[in-house]
C-alpha cells in the first residue's frame, strides 16, 4: 500500500464508544484492557461531579471533582455534552475533550449507566456505539461481585437487585457481548470497534480518495 494512503486513512471521525453493564460484568476490565491496547487511539472521558472523592479516588482520573457553583456555569455556558443528577448529587460529560478527540480521529470511551447512554444518545447520535455487557448467569455474576473482597453482603445485596434494573435496558443497545470468557469478549469488542470505524460515514478520507481515482490520481 502507498505511504500516502496510509496517511490518508487517518483521517476519520472517531467513535464515542458507550460500555454498560450491571456492576461485576466485566465492563471496568474491558474498558481497561481496550485502554491499554489502544493507548494513542482510544481515551477515557472523565465525567465531572459535584461529590466529594471517596478514598483513594483521584483528581481528573477518576472524577473532576468540581463545586455546585462551577457546575452550573459549566451547564450555562454549554460546557458539558450531557449531566444529570443522580440522588444529590450532580453528574456529567465535558464537552471539550470529546470533541477534540473525535475531530483529532480518536475513539472516546464512556463508562456510564443506561440512562448517560440514553443521554449521549440525545447530544451526539451520529457518533456513539453503544455496547451492553451481560454476564453469562446471574450466579455468575454474584459469585464475581463476591470475589471483590471489598464489598460487604449488604452491597452485594444491593447490586444485584441494580443489576436487574440495569440487564433490562439491554435491547437498547447496538450490540451485546456476554462475557462468559474474558478474552472471547475482548475479540468481539475489538470487532465491533474495528467495524464501526470502516463506516463509510467516519472515513473523511474517502471522498477526496475516490475523487483523486477518478480524475486519474
Ligand atoms: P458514583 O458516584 O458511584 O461514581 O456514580 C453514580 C452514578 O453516576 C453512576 O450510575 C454513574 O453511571 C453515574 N455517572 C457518572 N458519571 C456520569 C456522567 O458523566 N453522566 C451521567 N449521566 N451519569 C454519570
């Protein structure tokens, strides 16, 4: 293949990649593996929230930990994709480094729930892949949230009863990986990034591609 056209294919619009699932799936696993083999292609977006870190939670890695007065100027002066507010506490997506990335041909990564996928749905429909993560069995995926040694029985409780809650939204995603077997997941997520950045809609180096083979290029 010419250099040229490798410098050519560069030129895409990167994807805004939504990773759901009920807590103890495999999505945090995923999304960092994904992360790690993609480290100049893919980033992270790092929501901003108004509540305070919980221990060893990390400034602009975690959360962007801002005050209530600094997020409702962010609403104002339409800094934030999306935001909603989750018990009291408010939530949301910096516009700023989304849209960097995706006209710089990156991929942006959101670790949300159904309804921030339903959200960036609403703010950026053209660009968003969304994915669910099933667990292969609800006995599975209990004996997962046990195995995290940190989380008491009242927690596990907690997040199983979630878990239902989360698992029904299913069918309003674009795809579904049930993550029985880790590395069977992450084939099947590599596909579907793969294939959702051929579309023809994101390679921006097409056209004038095409125009320079028909005009004798
Ligand atoms: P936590 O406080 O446990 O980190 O998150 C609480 C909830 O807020 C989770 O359900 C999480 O998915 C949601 N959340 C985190 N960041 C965002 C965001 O940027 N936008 C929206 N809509 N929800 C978020």
């Amino acid at each position: 293949m010419k250099p040229q056209l490798e410098e050519l294919k560069c030129q895409r619009r990167g994807l805004m990649i939504v990773l759901s699932s009920p807590s103890g799936a495999g999505k945090t696993t995923l999304t960092r593996k994904l992360l790690e083999e993609n480290p100049a292609d893919i980033i992270l977006s790092i929501s901003a929230t108004t509540r305070h870190p919980r221990p060893g939670e990390i400034e602009g890695i975690d959360y962007y930990f801002v005050s209530k007065t600094d997020f409702s100027r962010m609403i104002e002066t339409d800094d934030l994709l999306e935001h909603a507010r989750v018990f009291d506490h408010f939530y949301g997506t910096p516009r700023g480094p989304v849209e960097a990335a995706l006209e710089g041909a990156k991929d942006v990564i959101f670790d949300v729930d159904w309804q921030g996928a339903q959200q960036l749905a609403q703010a950026a429909a053209d660009d968003l892949v969304k994915i669910f993560v099933l667990p292969p069995s609800m006995v599975d995926l209990e004996n997962r949230l046990k195995a995290r040694a940190q989380d008491s029985a009242e927690t596990i409780a907690r997040r199983m009863a979630k878990s239902e809650a989360e698992i029904s939204h299913w069918a309003e995603y674009d795809y579904v990986i049930v993550n029985a077997d880790l590395d069977a997941a992450m084939n099947e997520l590599r596909v579907i990034i793969m294939s959702e950045r051929m579309k023809r809609k994101r390679q921006l180096w097409l056209g004038p591609f095409v125009r320079s083979l028909t005009q004798g290029g």
